[in-house]
C-alpha cells in the first residue's frame, strides 16, 4: 500500500514562489513513478508534472513549462514541486499521485491508483 501526504500549499502573490512536498510510505518508492495533479475550481483534475524512479524522465504539461520542477528524493521517500513566477491560474487544490504499476510511464489519471488528500494553492493577482 502507498500513503502520500502533500504540504507546503498557501497563500501566495502572482510572481511568488511554493515549494510543495509529498511524504510517501512505500517500501518501493524509489520504483515508483510519481506525479502531480491539480484541480482549480469548477474544473477538473488536471496532469501537471511527472518523474521517473530515477528522475532521468521528467514530464510537465505545457502550462507549467519552464516554472515548475519537479524533483524527488528517494532516500527520503520525498517527491517535491517547486513553483516558481506563479500566475493567479495556478491557484487549484495540488495532489501528488502514484500509479498502480509502479514503473508506468503515464498521464493519464486514470492509471495513477494513489493519492494524497491534496493541499491548496492560492495565488492572488
């Protein structure tokens, strides 16, 4: 089984910055591939960004390209998403996701069996 817990949401102002952290507990973390979602009011989930066990493959969707990393720390079970030059259309609740074949290369929701119960963005313009 594969608990995620995310922190780091707030309050932030267009332009600013957030460091958001997922605490996993899996004994195979570092065979997982893991990712980021978001949700924005009245929308639905969408993918933001994905790394692979190793981070050799790092994936972002188009609307976070060149703002957003994401990066992992696998002897710290630790998948984090440092947001940077935020715009007020970032503002969702974030999640951090795994999927349920571990070492699965995917956007796809759908395929991503885990998650945590989300934290807020909030960036004011």
């Amino acid at each position: 089984q594969v608990h995620l817990v995310e922190s780091g949401g707030g309050l932030v102002r267009a332009g600013g910055s957030l460091r958001l952290s997922c605490a996993v507990s899996a004994r195979t973390f570092s065979s997982y591939v893991m990712g980021w979602f978001r949700q924005a009011p009245g929308k639905e989930r969408e993918f933001v960004a994905r790394i692979s066990w190793s981070g050799g493959m790092i994936d972002y969707a188009d609307s976070v390209k060149g703002r957003f990393t994401i990066s992992r720390d696998n002897a710290k079970n630790t998948l984090y998403l440092q947001m940077n030059s935020l715009k007020p259309e970032d503002t969702a609740i974030y999640y951090c996701a795994a999927p349920r074949r571990p070492t699965y290369w995917t956007r796809a929701e759908a395929d991503f069996g885990f998650w945590g119960q989300g934290t807020q963005v909030t960036v004011s313009s």
